[in-house]
C-alpha cells in the first residue's frame, strides 16, 4: 500500500493561489492554441487541419470516391486528434455545410444539415471528400513546405499549419471563444481578398482605405444585405474590432386585387430559418407586429419566405423596418480579428496585418518548395550524369558487373563516378538499358538544368519571388473569381435606407381598451371601451380614481405633485385581471408624490398646468411626453408647493379658484406658452393658494360639476372677469363647496 503512495521527498508546499493560478494559465493557454483561436496563415483550428490532412492520406481528393464520414473520424481521432468522435464529426458537417462556410472544404454526400437548424445525419450514414479549396490549402505539403510534429502518441506525424495556396482566414471566417477573449471573423469574397493582396504586393505600405476599396466588406454564403457605413467599415477593419448590419433580401410581388406580399429569398448569415419563422409568428399571436397578417414558408433549395399584411394600406417599407427591429431578419455580425500570429502569438490584428501574414506565409511556403525542387533536380541531374556515362561505356560496364564481386568500388575508380550514380546504374534493370538513349538523356538534362537555373534566381531574388506569388494569385482569382458559380459575390454592400423612425404605433394591432386606475396607483387595462362601474373591485382601502377609455396604440401622459410628466404605453400595461399592478413600479415616482392627473396623449393639444402658490403656464402637448422612467420636469415647484393642476388648454379665458373661495376669470393670451418653468401668477391670494383652475369658452359660459354630479353652467360672469394676477370674487351661487371645477 506504501508503495502508492507518493514520496514525501516528492512533495513541495505551494500556496493554492499560486498553484491554481499556473494550472489554470496552463489551461487558458492550451484552450487558446489548440481550440479557439485560427492561426492566421492557413485560417485553421488544429481539429480542421487534422481533418483535411487525414482525408488526404485517405486519398479522398476530389477526383476520387466518397468514404463514410465515420472513417474519416475514426483515422482523426486515432491518429491526429485525441478527443471525442462527435465533436470532430460536427466540426467536419460545418466544413461541408455551404450555407455555414463560403467555400466549403469538404464535398458531402448524404444529409449534412439545413438552413432551417436541422442536424446532420449520423457519421455513419454520411459521405466525404475534399473539395479544390482544401486541395489548394494542401498543395505542396509532400515538398518540405511545411513543418510537421510527431502526433500525441509518437506513431504519426503531422503538419503544424497547412501552405495554404488559398486566403482561407479570411475567406471562410472563423468564430471561437477561449479563456479571456474571442475571436469572430466573418467570410469574405476570395476574389476580392486576391485583388487587395496583389496591390498589397505592389504597394506594401497601402492604406487600410485603399484596401477597402478592393476588400468592400464580408461575402456571406446566404447573401443578404450589409447596410454598414463606409466609415464604420473602414474603422472595423482599421483596428481589426467592429461588426457590419446584415438584412435579409427581399422584394414586394404583386397580388390579385390591387394587394401585395413580401418575399423573403435571402435571410443572414446563421440565422436559422425555423427559429426565425417561430418567432415572427409568436410576435403575430401576440399582437406584437400589427401590420402583420401572416408568415408562410415556401422554400425548397431556395429561401422564400412569404410574408402577407394585415391591409393593402401597409407600406411595404414600414413592414420590412418594423420585421428588421423586432426580429432576425436584420441581424449584427461582429467583427473580432483575434488569430494567432506567425508566431504563434494571440492578437487583434488589422486587415492588412492579416493580408501581409498571408503572403509572407506564401513567401516562405514557396522558397521551401523551391528549395526542395532544386534538391530533387540537383539529385536528378546527378543520376543522368551517371546515365549518360553508362550508356557511352555500356559494354564495359556490363563486363565489370558480371566479372567483379564488388563491382560499385570498380565502376567509381573506372568512370570516376559518384556513390549515387554508382547506385543508381547498379540499380537500373535489364529493360531499361534498350531505353537508354543519349538524345533523351541529354534533353531531360537540358530542361533540368534550365529549371534549376531558374529555381537558383527565384531563391536568390526576393523581386522574382513576389513576382511568382503575384502569378499565383491571379489563377487562384481565375479559379475562384467572380465569373465562377462559386467565387461570385452574394451579399450586397448598400447604405442604410434613410427612413423615419417607426412610430410604436405602427408596431402594435389597434384595439380599444379601457384603463383604471385607483386612488393608490393600481394600474390595469381592460379590452373594449368599458362604461364607468360603481361595483368595480380594488384593494382593500383602495378605491377609483382615473377611469379612460383608450386605444393600445396610445399613449398615457401622467402629470405627478413633482411637476414631472410621466409617459405609459397602453399596450404595455398589465391585464384587467386581478388589480392591475402599481404604476410606480412602471416610472421612477417618490412615495412622497402623488398623481395628479392621467390622460391619453393627444400631440395636437396644449395643456394648462398650475401649481398650489398660484403659479401656472401654458405648454404643448407634445413637449411634455418622456423618453425615460424619470419622466419629464416641466412644472417648477419649491418649498411647500406643489404642481395641482394639469388641464386642456381648449379656449379663449382661464377660470382660476383659490382655497379662499375667489373666483376670477381672465384672457388665455395673458398666460405665456413655455416648455419649462414655474410660470406667472395666476392669481393673488391673501391666505391659502390654489384650488383649481381650467380654461373655457367665453361664449358658452362657465361650467362645473356638483355634488351629484350634474353639469351647470354660468352664462353671466361679467362680474368675474378680470385681469391675470388679481384676487376675484366669490363665485356664482350653486359653485361648489369643494372650489372644484369637476
């Protein structure tokens, strides 16, 4: 038992902070290199290089046959990839999925997934092989192009980044997340990426704006539409951190009767179709899109979403905003250009950085490939050399062979050859020799000569080496260019249509509803325009106190004791069910204020409001409404006063009563019209302060309310009228007790 335990000699005392804090930078480390973050020169995770380098020692090029998808895993994960066969299968769907990847690296065959979310089918059902793209990425991996490691267990080997004929950072994108950052790199279009790197090539100091004019920004494999500014694509794509507006396409196709319907062919890129479908008809069921009748799915391989307005009289335009605001026909694609250097170092880079690390990777790809051709030739010749010697002195050859036990030492000494050449003519088989021809021998020799020539001044020159990337850029744009099916692009860069804001109204199906409100600020709404019940029921010590009928596209405007307006959509309001629930919940109103008045928002109206010491103005409507739970201070109040009165504005006099039971009536044009203030006097008290106030017609007389609740009316109040400012009567007889209007 002794035995399994550990030796104290072996044991060290660390602080746990310190021992956490290696293991967990050990892990961080090791999630960043080998999980999340692409390496800038091939644009790969370590799993997608294993799973394109064991597919090509299966030999599953694309001129080849399909194998099972689970052979693939299997080779990966036995050889290269030491973790779990699902999670390589997903990462080989994704490669193969051309709605998820630009330019798909595998070619499958079978069920690989859908736009609509749908998994693939198991590995087992599913086929494989590599696409031309994957091919390029490979080209060249047999000729010392790259570096290789051994595997985790030793047995194999494999490549530390793939030569990379092919832009596939930024051409395909990446997303990962790792221990304290992330990196999101949306796709490109490769034809483009060609043009910027052959003028990077040309001008290597070129500017990030220059760029952009090649490079507009990203080419999703499901189209839309990047509504993006230039400026902020340039600012994106200057500091290598930023994110582009993407929309679906759509167009308005005419129906019978004058009407329409909106067809959705194009929807952004990772959204999923299903989902996307749900939620527009859940925001439908919920009265949320009012405009909206109905959403249909008609798609087949391609998208078309059928959408149907409530009435001929919704604009198309106003439809698609409200759908691009509350849903995922419009969505953000951030842009996070965090990769791992040529150093293998983690960091944000800027689009040229990304391009320059591209070719300097292509640089050295193509010295090395260079370097090893010249090798071979250098081999080459000298074996042809030996040829050429043999074939001049075949009979002697021939009876050194046959008579000698160690005929190589004679052959050396006789011809003075070398060890390869000796070997390689030792080697040669009996055919062979009616082959030998001078003529052939010395032709191949010429044309190997003239290749090593060559390959000596292309290592030699750093001008002729871009010179030959440059070549090999254009075919790549040959091959993948905007012509072919594949390299054409398919999102468009447009502006941001210039459109007013949507007004809420537009968002939301209009009905009638009718909102209650009690004396303590229970708040509720009831469907249908509701008569006035006395059998209402609120809270105990609770009672009625504001009773409107409305619309769910209004709004409620609230003026509190603060003399701050408070704003309330009507839609958003709780159910007629229970009692309702409290309006401070809803805005941001001190316990030690109360509301003074609740009214549906009328923008075309003006308001009168006063405050208990007299003070009072007149302000439109549609300065009072609030964009913030805080609400909207328009009503100076100080000390002990506080904001009394909020009224229509609909007249030619005001009727102002004070606590002392004076009347007076005076001129509406004599009260200023501001949009914040404590305003002027209303009216002079000797003790107390305001009552009430209102503004009337002059020539329908003055009303108010009694105590039963009947109408009357003053047609002689002469005696009454006045100027602003002064004390006034006693009011008419019948005026109420409580100096109230009503």
């Amino acid at each position: 038992m002794s035995d399994l335990l550990t030796p104290e000699s072996e044991i060290t005392n660390t602080p746990l902070g310190e021992a956490l804090a290696e293991r967990y930078l050990a892990y961080a480390l090791s999630t960043i290199m080998h999980r999340a973050l692409p390496d800038v020169r091939d644009g790969l995770k370590p799993v997608h290089r294993r799973l394109l380098y064991a597919m090509r020692q299966l030999r599953l090029d694309p001129a080849s046959g399909f194998k099972k998808s689970a052979r693939v895993v299997g080779d990966v994960i036995g050889k290269y990839h030491p973790h779990g066969d699902q999670s390589v299968y997903d990462a080989l769907v994704r490669l193969a999925q051309d709605f998820s990847i630009r330019y798909p690296l595998i070619d499958g065959q079978g069920n690989f997934g859908n736009v609509d979310g749908d998994n693939a089918a198991a590995m087992r059902y599913t086929e494989t092989r590599l696409t031309e793209v994957a091919q390029a990425l490979l080209e060249g991996i047999d000729e010392d192009a790259v570096d290789f490691r051994d595997t985790y267990d030793g047995e194999e080997s494999e490549p530390l980044v793939l030569p990379a004929a092919f832009p596939n950072l930024l051409a395909n994108g990446a997303n990962g997340i790792a221990v304290g950052m992330a990196t999101s790199i949306p796709p490109h279009n490769v034809a483009e990426l060609c043009d910027a790197m052959l003028h990077l090539i040309k001008f290597p100091n070129a500017g990030i704006e220059k760029l952009v004019d090649f490079v507009q920004g990203p080419d999703f494999p499901t189209g839309g539409v990047i509504i993006e500014p230039r400026a902020s694509i340039l600012d994106a794509y200057a500091t290598g951190r930023g994110g582009f507006r993407v929309r679906a396409r759509w167009e308005a196709e005419k129906t019978a009767r004058s009407g329409y319907q909106i067809i959705v062919t194009e929807i952004p890129y990772q959204v999923q179709k299903g989902k996307l479908i749900e939620k527009v008809a859940e925001l439908i069921n919920n009265r949320k899109l009012g405009q909206l009748g109905d959403i249909r799915d008609e798609s087949a391989e391609d998208i078309r979403i059928v959408l149907e307005p409530r009435a001929r009289t919704v604009e198309p335009e106003i439809l698609m905003q409200q759908l691009f605001q509350l849903t995922d026909f419009e969505v953000r694609i951030p842009l996070n250009l965090n990769v791992l250097d040529l150093n293998l170092t983690p960091r944000v880079m800027d689009l040229r950085e990304a391009l320059r690390a591209f070719l300097a990777h292509r640089k050295q790809v193509l010295v090395r490939r260079s370097q090893f051709r010249l090798a071979r030739i250098v081999h080459r010749l000298e074996v042809l050399d030996g040829y050429i010697i043999a074939f001049l002195n075949l009979d002697k050859i021939i009876r050194i062979i046959r008579n000698e036990d160690e005929p190589k030492p004679k052959l050396i000494a006789a011809f003075k050859l070398t060890d390869i050449q000796a070997e390689a003519i030792l080697d040669m088989r009996l055919r062979a020799l009616r082959k030998l021809e001078e003529e052939a021998l010395r032709r191949e020799h010429k044309t190997l000569s003239d290749e090593r020539k060559l390959l000596n001044a292309l290592i030699k020159s750093d001008e002729k080496q871009w010179e030959q990337i440059a070549e090999d850029i254009k075919a790549l744009r040959v091959k993948f260019g905007p012509k072919t099916p594949l390299g054409k692009r398919r999102t468009e860069i447009s502006d941001a249509p210039v459109m007013d804001e949507i007004p809420f109204e537009a968002m939301i199906e209009r009905e009638p509803v009718t909102i209650v409100c009690s004396q303590k600020g229970w708040i509720r709404q009831m469907k249908g325009h509701l008569p006035e019940d006395p059998d209402m029921k609120y809270k105990e010590g609770d009672g009625p106190a504001f009773w409107l009928q409305a619309q769910t596209t209004d709004r409620l405007i609230l003026f509190a004791t603060n003399g701050r307006f408070y704003t309330l959509r009507c839609d958003k309001l709780p159910g007629g069910r229970g009692h309702g629930e409290p309006v401070r919940l809803m805005i941001d109103l001190d316990n030690d204020h109360e509301i003074v008045t609740i009214m549906v928002h009328d923008p075309a109206r003006s308001l009168l409001v006063a405050s208990s010491d007299g003070h009072g103005f007149i302000v439109a409507e549609s300065e009072v409404v609030a964009a913030t739970r805080n609400g909207k201070q328009v009503l100076n109040v100080s000390g002990d006063a506080e904001a009394m009165v909020c009224a229509p504005a609909a007249g030619d006099f005001v009727a102002v009563v004070g606590e002392n039971r004076k009347l007076l009536l005076f001129p509406r044009n004599e009260l200023p019209v501001m949009t914040r203030g404590k305003g002027v006097i209303l009216q002079r008290y000797k003790d107390g302060g305001l009552s009430d106030a209102k503004v009337f017609t002059w020539k329908e007389g003055l009303t108010w309310q009694d105590r039963s609740g009947r109408r009357q009316s003053e047609q002689q109040i002469e005696e009454w009228k006045g100027s602003r400012a002064q004390a006034g009567r006693l009011p008419p007889r019948g005026f109420p007790r409580s100096n109230k209007f009503g």
